[in-house]
C-alpha cells in the first residue's frame, strides 16, 4: 500500500466521494442508526449533489492512496461548522482521518476561527475526543439521528 496524500476535490473525484461517503455510512454507522435513519442519510449522497458541493465549498479535501479516494472533509462555510469527514472502512485506523481533520483545522484557522465546533456522529465522537475535542451535547436531527457537539 502506498503512501496517503491530501488534495483539493476535484470535480471527476464526485463519484469516489460518493462512493466513500456511502459506503463510510454503512458500514461504520449502522450499528449506530436505524437503517431508515442510514437510508434517508445515504440517499442524498449521489455524485450530482457531490459534485454541487465540491463547486460551492470553499475546503473540500481529498485523501488519496494509490490513486483511489479513501477520504475526505468538506466545509461549506468556515464561520458555521464543519461539514463532513468520512473514511472508507478499510481504510479506518490508519491515520488518514486525523490527517484529513489536521487539513480542515489549518484551513479553519487560516480563516480566523479560534474555536473548532463539529457536529460528528456518533460513532466518530471518540475520533474527535482523540484528536483533542471535547463533548458539549447531543442533538437529535429531523430524522431522528444523533449527532454529538465537540469543540477544540
């Protein structure tokens, strides 16, 4: 296995997106969610909708290992909150999340935020709480999925 490097998204990287946000939902979130919270989640998640994101946002990261999509985070805008950071599942617990969440706070920063605030689900808290974020409260979003609040 090679060697994971960061990108800007691009606008053929739609479908891999996609692809690893999909798969990421259902596969590391399912024991977390009902599977009609993971079908109403997944459904948005179509390479048009990716590639509306990838042209409006102003950080949208890739993470890349031998040429194929493992990862990415997005915001769609630095004064609100982060937007996504997913893994494809077997690519998890090999730091390519933590380089990703590196990128998106050196971006964030670069942009005047002193203080981080993620809406992470909620499998993907403990990542937070590794990476140096605290627990603020839990919300439940329209479909009845929980999310957790963390700041760093």
């Amino acid at each position: 296995m090679g060697e994971v490097k960061l990108r800007n998204a691009e606008k053929k990287d739609a479908a891999a997106i996609a692809d690893v946000w999909i798969r990421s939902i259902r596969h590391l979130c399912a024991p977390y969610y009902t599977d009609a919270q993971i079908a109403s989640w997944t459904g948005s998640k179509t390479p048009e909708k990716i590639l509306e994101l990838i042209m409006e946002s102003p950080f949208f990261m890739v993470a890349e290992m031998d040429g194929r999509v493992v990862g990415f985070t997005s915001c769609s805008d630095f004064r609100k909150i982060q937007a996504a950071l997913y893994i494809a599942p077997e690519s998890t617990g090999k730091g390519t999340g933590r380089q990703l969440l590196t990128a998106y706070e050196e971006a964030a920063r670069e942009h005047g935020l002193k203080t981080l605030h993620i809406h992470a689900t909620v499998n993907g808290a403990g990542f937070y709480e590794k990476c140096g974020y605290e627990r603020i409260g839990e919300n439940a979003l329209a479909d009845g999925r929980r999310i957790v609040h963390v700041k760093k």
